[in-house]
C-alpha cells in the first residue's frame, strides 16, 4: 500500500498555481480501506528521530511497526528523481497534453492554500529551485512548493479505478453473450509468399524530412494491392511489422510509414528533455503521412489499419471529421462516468480538432484497433464516411476502454455496414505483433478484412442496409477469443 500512496504523493506537485508567501508543511494521506487519515509534518520527513519521536497519528503506526514503517517512507521521499525531471518539466510547460495530464491528476488529491494552474509555469519555478542544492527528491520538490499542505484523495483514486471497471464491464457482457469465431488455417497461417523488407524515404511537404517507411512485400510476384499500417503514439512500425508480414506472405504491399512527430524516439527525445511533447497539430500531419505515402505508392484504393492513435488517423483518413463540439462539453468534467485516460490524448487536441478533418477517397476500408474516439468525432461523424470502418476493442484495455470508445461510436454506426469485433483477454498491447512473431491474435481478422475489401465486385462503401464485409467465419485465432458484435 505505501508504495501505492507514495506514487500518488510523487505526481501531486504538478497541482500547482499562483505561489502564496507560505511553504507547505504537512502532507495529509486519506486512506478509506482504514477509515482513517493520517497526518506527517515535513520536517519529520526531513529527519528520522524527529519521525520517529513526533505526535503525528503516522508517527504512531510507525513506533507500533518497530520503525519499519517510517524507514520505508524515508526512502520514499528521499529517492533521487530521473536525472532528466527538469529537462522535461522545461519542455512539457504550457503544453495541452500536460494541461490534460494534470488536470486527470487532481483526482488524486490538491495542493491547499493555492489556485490549481494547469500550465506547469509555478512547477518549473518549483523543480528548478528543488534542484538547486542537488539531487531532486520528492522531499526538496515539496519543499519547494508553495502552499499550505498536500492533500492525498484516495477515495478519488479508488472511483476512478471503479470507474474503469465499469467501462468493461458491458464488453465482458457482450462476449458472454457470443460465440468466438473459429480458426481457419487459410487465414491463420503464412501466405506461400516469402517476404521482403526494405526502407522508403518519402518526401512530405509538411514534415521536415522525408517520411521513413518500413515495406513488406512478396519476393515475387503479388496482388500489386497496397495496404498502410499506422503505428499509436510514441510507438514504431516495427511493432506492427508481425501485421504486415502476414498480409505480405498473401501478396499484399504493405506500407508502415513513421510518425516523427509521436514515435518512439519523439518519446526518448521528449524523455531526455530535447524536445516538448506531441503538438496538438500533429493530429492533422498524421492523415497527411498517411497521403503522401499512398501517393508515393502510385495507389487508388488502399486499405488503411491503425493501432491506438493510427487507428484515430485511419478513421479520419476514411472520413470521420474530428470536432471540438465533445470535447468542449467533456473534457473539464473530471467526474464524467466516462473519463478513461485516453481522453488525456483526445483532449489535448481541443484547438486542433476542427481542422483536422482529412478524408482520402483512396481508402476504401479501415481496421481501427483500440481507437481513441467517443470525445474527437461527434456521434453521426460515420454518415460522412466514405470507407467501410471495423472496430477492434480488447475487454482488458485499461488504456482505451471498451465503452465508451467502442461499444457507443459503433452503436450509431452499426446500421451502415461499419463492424466490431471484441477480443477477450485483449489489452492495449497484446493486439500489436512485432516482426519476429506470428501475426499475433489478429493475423487472420487482418487478412480477412483486406481479402474482403479487395475482393472483385466488394461494395465497401458505407451505406444504410450494407451488409457485412466480414465472413461469418475462420478468421478467429487461437490465442484469443474474437467475438464478432452484431
């Protein structure tokens, strides 16, 4: 439990704000597994004797744990913070994204004798002067603080894990109520072709540099048809390569082009202090990677999958238009029902949403896996889809929530041919397959989709009455339970 309460303490000095004359002088921990709150003054943080000998009630558990208790909780506050905690606090100020961050942090609890500020500015003045005398502890950052004491809410924290209990519990419900699909080894298995891999630079007039992306293609002859993978945020085509060899290995060109503005090395970068975190804009100059990479290809129709933000940018790219309009009623309601940490991404996106609509009527059907949706696209944003959409959602996703990122966009969605499918068990990163695997649980969903979308006559535009693109069967795996919802 201490080390649970010590990382709730560790992220309550980003609430800070405009900085009274007074320090704060007590941390206050609100326990309700005991029914209790326990009271701790720094200056027993500071000193072990004075911890130890005080009249605080957390000074009282520690004589009755024989000293264990307050040891602990020393090396707690006194353990140095990453080497690079300044560099990053200097990058992320003044941020939407941290904006977003600290605002799902006062759920937590509050810094009292102070305004809340959401844009880090007072935590910068904090960090620096914390770090001044050396090592940046949790202890010198409170120290630095300005205020009257720190307040741990964890019956706060303990609803917003019921919370996201809640929001899986519907999924769970609708894969008890259906049958998983069974495996057929046509779809489940590597194509005859052997597969070759090779790097792309594509020019972008919107980026920089040319665009990095990673191809995957049959040695030998194949269909000559061209699907795109998107990777999710701070992520890399090299986590979904298991996706495209699998397609590949059945004649398919596959593309993974590289976000530079969210990948993995965005994320060292921002990491080690060198740069802020993913702009705002970046939710439109992803579909315009996207583009340019099928432009590049010489393609007309194109099947385009996303992972997580890719899947955002798939569903954009088939002609979901984002908006402000949810966001603007959503996104300060801490207490809303269907608060799930992806709306700290979607969020961030508020002064960037309303142009970032981008639809290519080359994409002719999209696979959203675990897209962060139900805040960026108001609910009739699929009568504007020009792309038949199937939805992937795993019933242990923590990260984007079954319901309502899923289960509600498809309910308004369903009538017009777009699908979902449930995978039981699937979290926000079993369902990715990295190239040195086997396709993972959805290789055969994959294939199917794309055979289906490409198939000679396929009607795939999204239209009242479509029937499903999908077969009824063979393209479940047996790693996980894919359960379609119809």
């Amino acid at each position: 439990m201490l080390r649970r309460l010590s990382s709730a303490l560790a992220v309550l000095p980003l609430l800070v704000g405009a900085a009274p004359a007074h320090a704060i002088d007590r941390v206050e921990l609100q326990l309700p597994l005991l029914g209790v709150g326990f009271t701790v003054s720094l200056r027993e943080l500071e000193n072990p004797e004075t911890l130890w000998q005080g009249q605080s009630d957390l000074a009282e558990l520690n004589r009755a744990s024989g000293g264990a208790l307050g040891r602990q909780i020393r090396q707690v506050f006194d353990t140095p913070l990453p080497l690079q905690t300044r560099q990053v606090v200097d990058q992320v100020v003044g941020t939407p994204l941290l904006e977003q961050a600290l605002l799902a942090v006062t759920t937590l609890g509050r810094v009292d004798g102070l305004q809340k500020d959401l844009s880090g500015r007072d935590l910068q003045v904090a960090v620096e002067k914390a770090s001044a005398g050396g090592n940046l502890t949790l202890l010198t950052l409170l120290r630095a603080l300005p205020g009257e004491s720190v307040t741990v809410d964890l019956p706060q924290a303990v609803g917003a894990l019921q919370r996201m209990v809640a929001q899986r519990r519907q999924a769970t419900a609708l894969i008890e109520q259906g049958k998983a699909v069974p495996v057929s080894p046509a779809l489940a298995q590597p194509g005859p072709l052997s597969v070759r891999r090779s790097l792309l630079q594509v020019p972008a007039s919107h980026r920089s540099a040319p665009l990095e992306v990673v191809v995957l293609e049959p040695a030998s002859a194949g269909t000559g048809q061209v699907v795109l993978i998107s990777h999710g945020l701070w992520d890399s085509p090299e986590s979904f390569e298991g996706w495209g060899r699998h397609l590949a290995s059945h004649g398919y060109r596959v593309l993974l082009p590289r976000h530079p503005g969210s990948d993995d090395s965005q994320q060292e970068a921002m990491l080690s202090g060198k740069t802020p975190p993913p702009s705002p804009d970046e939710l439109r100059l992803r579909p315009l990677d996207v583009t340019a990479v099928i432009g590049a290809a010489g393609a007309q129709k194109v099947v385009v999958i996303g992972h997580s933000w890719g899947a955002t940018t798939a569903l954009q790219l088939a002609g979901s238009q984002p908006s402000t309009n949810r966001l603007r009623q959503r996104c300060l309601n801490l207490n809303d029902p269907d608060r799930n940490l992806s709306w700290v991404l979607q969020c961030s996106f508020l002064g960037s949403a309303d142009q970032a609509g981008l639809a290519d009527p080359r994409v002719q059907a999209v696979v959203a896996v675990s897209p962060p949706l139900s805040l960026l696209f108001d609910y009739g944003a699929a009568q504007s889809m020009q792309a038949r959409a199937l939805l992937v959602s795993g019933s242990r996703d923590w990260v984007v929530t079954p319901d309502p990122e899923a289960l509600v966009p498809f309910a308004a969605a369903r009538s017009r041919g777009h699908e979902l499918v449930l995978v039981e068990g699937g979290d926000h990163f079993n369902l990715r397959a990295p190239a040195e695997g086997d396709g993972g649980p959805l290789r055969g969903l994959l294939l199917a989709w794309t055979n289906a979308a490409f198939a000679p006559g396929a009607r795939t535009a999204p239209v009242e009455g479509a029937p499903p693109l999908l077969p009824p069967d063979g393209w479940g795996s047996d790693q996980l339970p894919l359960v379609p919802v119809r």
